[in-house]
C-alpha cells in the first residue's frame, strides 16, 4: 500500500517535527486490509524502526472496552450505580452510573482536589514552565479515592459532558471490584487474552521506550504510575503503533463483540462532540470514532472510520496536542 500524503498534511508534518531535536514521530495507517508505518524525526522522514511510547489518555477506551466485556457476559449493567460494585460505598445513596463514568456526564471535575501543597507546586511549575509530573497531580491511592468518592454531592442526573480522569478512575476501579481482581493485572490480562496485544503493557517500564520531551525540549523522562495509584484507568498504557493499529481493527471489525457496545452513540449536546463509551464520535461524520493521550513528554492519537474501514494513529514523544488535532483529521480525511 502507498500512501501519499496531501500539500496540507505534508505542512502540519514539516511544522510539527521543526524546533524539536529529540522527536521521534510515528504514525501509523489501516486501509484495505493493509497497513503502512512511517517514522519522523526533526528533519523529516527517516527509515521506519517500530518504538514505544505512553499513550495517556487511549487507556480511557481501553477502560471502557474491559467495561463492555463485563456488561456483554451479565457481570455488569451500564445504568448500575457505581455502589453496586464498591463495598466501600452505601448502596441507600446516590453515586454515578457506570454509564455516566463511561461518558464523562457524572459530574467529576478533570482533576479532582488538590492539597495546598500540591496546587502551590502545580501553579508554581505552571508560572515557571517547569515540567509537571503525574505523580503532583494524579498520584493517589484508593483511600484517597474513596473519600473524595463519598465527599462528592452529586445528583442524579446526566451533567453537561466534562472530561473527568477522576471519573475514569473510579470506573477502573468499580470493575476490578467487579472482577475481584486488581486492575492493573486485570488489564495487563485482557491485553493480552482478549486483544491479542503484544507490545502493550500497563506502566511505563517496558524496555525500549522512548524519553519523553517537554515543550521546551527537555527530557522529562516517563510517567510513574504504580498498581495502587486509582487513576491508572485513565491512562497508563505503553504501546507501539503496531499495537494501536491492531486495537483499531478489532473495533472496525467489532471482534471480540464486545466492543460494538463501545461505538453506541450518546448525543450529550456538547460543543466537543458526541460520545460512545470512552469513544469521542465525530460531530459531522459519526462513522469517525477517537481519543487522544497527553502525557508531560508525550501525545498521541487513536482514530478509526467504521465505515471506510480505515484508521490512524500518531506517537510521539513530546508535547504536540495542538498540532496532533489537526494532523489526524487531515490524514483521515485523505484515506
């Protein structure tokens, strides 16, 4: 397959890749049943090696595809209330659907509460433009989410859409309840089982991957998420392209069959999109369904068309949200 990217894309490329010295850009591309890889670094295209990179927030859908598996063999029920599946939590009081969690309508903020300290350090870095590492602002044990769990007043209804690493947070953790099993091990499994996935592993030490950098090129090194930190089903997955393109094609192809539930499209009359679970679905074409990841050293993006049965995904090891949005569209769009 050849692949020939337009004037416009070749632009977004050239301006993405200058001014960063350490970049390594992959990006990855499924159509006709074939796929293509090609490799970027601060002066353009270079040979294709395979590298692995923190995909942050594309653990979201991988959340809600374990989610969909779950409720596909009758373990769990989309409108349950997460109390069903907490011990911690009394059953008698309202706490969100796991639907709600699922579509970022439950009501949690995308960061929940911060000591003093902790919002001194983040604003200090912020003003500064020092790196800000997960573990200042995401870090945390179950404790910690269960408190904020019970603390929060939240009513029963579907909230205007806000993205919510909280609320993804205790969804992954309402399903490792459901499945008796912690879910850093109950992912790693169903990676490997269910998917197939060979390169993907939970946490970032995995050999081979790559440092990431930060907008001012400075090595930040990589994320240090653990098994106990509660926001790790938000994003704390290390993967290739190989790897994320597979991914793509099982939910093109919808097999295993679960994750047809993942593509039922939620209208939340958002001004950023639709929703399936944990899926963004494009407003204008909803044949588009994908999510991005940002990490302090990396970005990333996962997108699909069901019905032209093609898909993308772009890697890289720096900051690169903005141009990373327009990038993709505009590969898809010429597919």
């Amino acid at each position: 397959m050849k692949v020939k990217f337009s004037k416009k894309t070749t632009e977004l490329l050239k301006k993405a890749v200058s001014k960063r010295p350490k970049i390594k850009l992959t990006i990855g591309i499924f159509k006709d049943g074939e796929t293509i890889y090609k490799l970027f670094d601060t002066n353009g295209e270079i040979p294709y090696v395979s590298h692995k990179y923190e995909t942050g927030s594309i653990g979201k859908v991988f959340t809600t595809s374990l989610l969909a598996k779950y409720v596909e063999e009758g373990k769990m029920d989309l409108n349950d209330s997460v109390a069903k599946y907490m011990p911690e939590l009394d059953e008698r009081k309202y706490y969100p659907t796991l639907k709600r969690l699922a579509t970022h309508t439950a009501g949690y903020p995308l960061r929940y509460p911060m000591s003093r300290g902790e919002m001194f350090t983040v604003v200090f870095k912020q003003l500064t433009a020092q790196p800000i590492k997960a573990e200042i602002y995401l870090q945390s044990d179950y404790e910690k989410l269960i408190r904020l769990t019970k603390e929060a007043n939240l009513q029963d209804k579907d909230y205007k859409w806000a993205y919510s690493n909280f609320g993804m947070g205790l969804l992954g953790y309402a399903i490792s309840c459901a499945a008796g099993k912690n879910y850093w091990d109950l992912m790693s499994d169903y990676m490997r089982d269910d998917l197939g996935l060979k390169n993907s592993v939970m946490g970032t030490n995995m050999p081979g991957i790559l440092p990431g950098y930060d907008a001012k090129n400075r090595n930040v090194g990589n994320w240090s998420l653990g098994k106990e930190d509660y926001i790790t089903p938000a994003g704390n997955i290390t993967s290739n392209a190989e790897d994320m393109l597979e991914f793509a094609k099982l939910n093109i192809e919808e097999n295993p069959s679960h994750l047809k539930l993942c593509h039922t499209l939620y209208d939340l009359k958002s001004k950023h999109s639709n929703m399936g679970l944990g899926w963004w679905i494009d407003y204008k074409n909803p044949n588009i369904y994908y999510h991005g990841g940002n990490t302090d050293g990396f970005a990333s993006m996962l997108a699909f068309d069901k019905k032209k049965r093609v898909a993308v995904t772009i890697l890289t090891n720096t900051r690169f949200y903005l141009e990373r949005e327009k990038l993709f569209m505009e590969i898809l769009a010429g597919l």
